[in-house]
C-alpha cells in the first residue's frame, strides 16, 4: 500500500488520491497573441520527466483540496508535499547511493 501525506489531513491511502500531471505551469501571459500550435502545445504537452517531478494532486476522497508534491516518477516515491503557493522543495541529490 502507498501513502501519501495531504499537507491538510495527513497521511491517507493512495486510492483517496488523483494526480493531475505536472505542477508549476505558468499560463501565457497573452493567450490571444499565441497561434494554435502554440497554444496546444501549453495545453497538451508536459514534460513527463523520468525522475524527480512536480506534480498537482488532489485529495479526492479526503477534503477535496489540491495541493503538490515532490514524486520519484521511477520509485513512486513521494519526497514532500506542500500546499499551493508555498516554496516547493529541493530536488534530492543521488550522491552516495
């Protein structure tokens, strides 16, 4: 069973939770200004990085809120989770492993 730790409930299992992909994206500032290859490129693709990654999960079957997560997308294992618009941790070095 994995666990994760919502910043406002504590630890729950995995099943009370949905990711919803990478975290961080910053929206165009000018949206009208972009083509259409340009704006499905911000829409569709993401990064999908094969390591450390910054996610946007909710607690779905808990308190329903959203908050990230520092994740290991190779181990699944969950660094650290914070809330929305706190500073997000440091990725991990690998040193010594």
């Amino acid at each position: 069973m994995l666990v994760i730790k919502c910043p406002f409930c504590g630890e729950r299992d995995q099943t009370e939770f949905t990711c919803h992909g990478e975290a961080h994206i910053a929206r165009p500032e000018n949206p009208d200004e972009l083509t259409d290859e340009q704006w499905g490129d911000y829409i569709f693709f993401r990064q999908n990085i094969k390591g450390y990654q910054y996610e946007r999960w909710s607690h779905d079957h808990g308190c329903g809120r959203w908050f990230n997560a520092l994740r290991n997308s190779v181990t699944d294992q969950f660094v650290d989770t914070y809330k929305i618009g706190e500073e997000k941790p440091a990725i991990p070095s690998d040193e010594g492993k």
